[in-house]
C-alpha cells in the first residue's frame, strides 16, 4: 500500500467509485460483478486501516483538492471522529454488500447492476463526508450522498417508490439548503474560514444570540440526523429493499446526519462556547422528544421495517443529544453510539429482510412461532435488540452508559429520565419480535414450514456476522472509545 497519507486518504474515497465502475461492466456476470463489489470494499476497509493506525499514532492525514474560491478549498482531513464514521461505513460495506447479494437474488430483485452501483457510490460519498476538511467539502459530500441514494430508495420504480423519493429528496434539500447553507454561510460572514479547528472557530465573533441562531440552523438543517419534525424522509424510505434500508439506518446516511451534527459541534463552535449558550439545553430537549415519540410510535407499528424505521428515528437523537450535552462524556457516549447503534441496527435490518425472503412476512403479528424454522435470524435479531435497548453483553451498553454519565455531568436528570424511559419502551416493541417468534405459536391460517428454513447462506452469513460484531463491542469498545477520547482530549478542558 502506498506510503503517501494523502494519497491513501483519496484512494480510500475514490475506491467505490471505481467499484460502482467494474459493477457497470461486469453487469452481464452476476458472479464476477459482485466479486467486484465485495473485492472493493475489502480493499476500501484496508485503507481505512491503514489511516487508523496513523491517527492512532497522532498524525492527522490531509490532502487539499481544488481551491474553489479564496481561503475555501474542497480538502480532505483525517480526524478521530472521523475515523470512528469511517471505520463503521468501511467495515459494513462489504458485510452489506454479501447480505445484499443473498438478498437481492433470494427476492429476485430487478436491476441489480444498478443497485450495486449507486450502493457503491454512496459508500463515496460517506467516506467523503467522513474524512471532510472543512465545512464546504462536508456540504458536498453530504448533498452528493442524497441525490445518490435517490435511485436506491426508488429502486422498485413503483407509484409508491416514487412518492417516497419525492419526500426523501424534498425534505432532505430543503433543511440542507434552506438551513444548513444559511448557516455555513453565516459562520464565513463571521469567522472568515469554514475550516474545523480543535476548540472551534466561532467563538468570540457574534453575541451569544446570533451564534445559538446559527447553531439551530446547523442542527435543524442536517435533515438526515432525523431530529421532529424533519424525519417523515426516513420512514418513507423503507419502501426500499431492506439492503438499501440498511444502508440507510445503519451505515452510511443516518450516519453522516448525526456525524455531521457532532463534528459541527466540536470543530465548529467547540465545547466551551456550547457551553455557554443556553440554546444547548433547549435543543437536547427537542432530541429528547424525539426520542420518546419516535420509541412511541415504534411502539404502535405492525410493519417490522416500519418498526424499525421510527426505533431509528429515536436512537439517532441519542447522539444529537449527547452533542448538546456539551460535556466530554456527552461526546464519547455520541460517538461510541455512531458504531453501536450501527452494528445492532443493521442486525435487525438483515433479519427483517431474511424474514421477508423466507417467511414472506412484514408483520410482527404473524411471526408467531417462526423462531422455530429460522432461529439463527431471531437469535441475531435478538442479539440487535439488546444493543439498541443499550443491554449487556451488546455494544450499545456502552454508548448509553456514557450518555447517562454525560447527562448526569451536566445536571440534567430529566434526560436521563427519557433515556431510561426510551429504553423501557424498547424492551417492549423490539424484544416483542423474538419473545412471538419463539414462545407463541403459528396461527392456524398462517403459512406452515417443516424444519429449518433460513435466509439465503449469504444473506445468514451477514447477519451473523454483525451480531458476533455487536456482542464483540461489549467486549472490547476500547477502539472507539479510545477515538473519541483523542476528539474531547484536544477540545475539553
């Protein structure tokens, strides 16, 4: 592998676009296109290792494209926090992509080549979000992942499909543009560079009311964290096949939503002028809303990807929350839950799908007793359920755990009433699904199988796959808590 940093950071974004290449020409060979899909992000997770170990070592890699107008260049630079986005996204590409292929020919999906390539170049533009070296790089990429993900949520080109796109991109471009660009160009006005520095670049540059306007903007206007009332775009993607659900909830958009909200905070604006303004506290409490209405509706949903659409909703206000909490514990517990929240929810997105391709059942009050003819699937999803409930021996313990210190640091006992609250409600409408599956038995009128019936070896493979990694991050949650030790170190006092 090349020893040039900058050159590994480029290589690491331009990797799946040259994926999403070989998938438009090999489209004719099933086999040899998703070779070519696996292969790359194989070798994009490399790189991504390879620049770990130079952030680890203290290096900060970088790499300046194209100066777009004076002082504003479209530049890269590798960050911790960064690298805990980028570790997640490189990681579960490849997994994704091998429960993908299952999937899609278990379903017997139509136009899988094009499936595979927009997947690809989504995973582009995630990596580019991931490792952006200032605001207007971060805008880009940001914008480049909606309009690519557009053709994966309207994949079934059905009256359905497209209305749901028409929403995803609607809501998705009106927060970015009428909001967040407002405010990036505000902090221009302000700070005369849209850079991210250690501590911030904000501070001392408007009056306290002016900079808690723009953080609303900033917060508001990254409509992908999903904060009420600019959600309605997620749940109306899972029109898509559960691959693309998947990636949208656990690896690449949501991520970049919530990551984007948390890097603002910290390198943006930086802890000590949070701090100070009192917006902070009010903004935790809209994330604190959405985090029980979110679990509420989960609550009352039947359709288990609808279920699982709204529980997103909720767990990707824990991490605007832990922003707004302003505290070192606050930002590790945010970005640990970046990681955690991703492996167990894309557990449950994979055995949602398993159990739609074996079972042909969307409805969790037809599971009944399928836990005995598919008990890998509602193990793995059993598994997922206890990281997003924040349960040993899952990883979201962990995340949650730092949360509720953070809210605990900040005086704030009435978030950690809704942590607590949110989780109670999750041990309802997610342990509900394997509780019916194994204990209860199949309705007379319901669809009868002898033995064992899983999902497609790819597909079952994936998932397991994830689950071992959920219950791996209980154990050893040292990486990325280490990451997000490295991001609070340079900006908390």
């Amino acid at each position: 592998m090349m020893s040039d940093p900058g050159m590994i950071v480029l290589l690491t974004v331009l990797l799946p676009v040259i994926g999403a290449g070989l998938v438009l020409l090999l489209r004719k060979k099933e086999n040899a296109r998703e070779a070519a899909t696996l292969l790359t992000g194989v070798l994009t997770f490399a790189h991504v290792l390879a620049l770990l170990r130079l952030v680890r070592a203290g290096e900060r890699p970088s790499l300046d494209i194209l100066e777009v107008i004076p002082n504003v260049w479209l530049s890269f630079e590798v960050e911790p926090l960064g690298m805990v986005f980028a570790l997640v996204a490189g990681f579960l590409w490849p997994v994704t992509s091998l429960y993908a292929i299952g999937y899609m020919r278990g379903h017997h999906e139509e136009n899988q080549t094009r499936f595979f390539f927009f997947f690809a170049i989504a995973i582009a533009g995630a990596m580019g979000v991931a490792f952006s070296g200032n605001l207007f790089t971060l805008f880009v990429f940001y914008e480049f992942l909606t309009f690519c993900t557009v053709p994966l949520v309207t994949h079934h080109q059905s009256d359905e499909a497209k209305r749901s796109g028409r929403i995803y991109l609607g809501i998705l471009l009106t927060t970015s543009v009428g909001l967040q660009l407002v405010a990036i160009i505000w902090t221009w006005v302000l700070a005369g560079t849209l850079d991210f520095q250690t501590g911030g670049i904000l501070a001392g540059t408007a009056s306290a009311g002016i900079l808690s306007a723009i953080l609303v903007l900033y917060v508001y206007g990254v409509g992908k964290a999903a904060l009420m009332p600019f959600h309605r775009w997620l749940p109306a993607a899972m029109v898509a096949p559960t691959p693309v659900s998947a990636l949208l909830h656990a690896v690449a958009v949501v991520k970049a939503g919530v990551f984007t909200v948390l890097k603002i905070s910290v390198y943006i604006f930086g802890i000590d002028l949070l701090q100070t303004l009192t917006t902070t506290t009010w903004l935790a409490w809209a994330a604190a809303v959405t985090i029980i209405l979110g679990s509420l509706v989960a609550f009352r949903k039947d359709n288990l990807k609808a279920r699982l659409a709204y529980s997103t909703i909720s767990q990707l206000s824990y991490i605007v929350l832990g922003a707004m909490l302003a505290n070192e514990l606050g930002i590790i517990g945010g970005g640990m839950h970046i990681a955690m929240h991703a492996f167990g929810k894309i557990t449950l997105f994979f055995a949602a799908g398993a159990i739609m391709v074996a079972a042909h059942e969307k409805k969790i009050s037809r599971m009944h007793g399928l836990g005995r003819t598919m008990p890998i699937t509602f193990g793995a999803f059993f598994v997922g359920s206890l990281s997003i409930i924040g349960l040993p021996p899952a990883g979201g313990a962990w995340s949650k755990w730092f949360l509720g210190m953070g809210t605990l640091e900040a005086s704030q006992f009435g978030l950690l009433a809704v942590l607590m609250l949110s989780s109670l409600l999750g041990l309802y409408y997610l342990l509900e699904v394997p509780v019916k599956a194994f204990f209860f038995e199949r309705p007379k009128d319901a669809h009868q199988q002898d033995g064992i019936h899983e999902a497609p070896t790819p597909s079952l493979i994936a998932m397991c796959i994830t689950a071992t990694a959920t219950v791996g991050l209980f154990v050893w949650p040292e990486l990325f808590q280490e990451l997000m030790q490295m991001v609070v170190s340079g900006v908390v006092r």
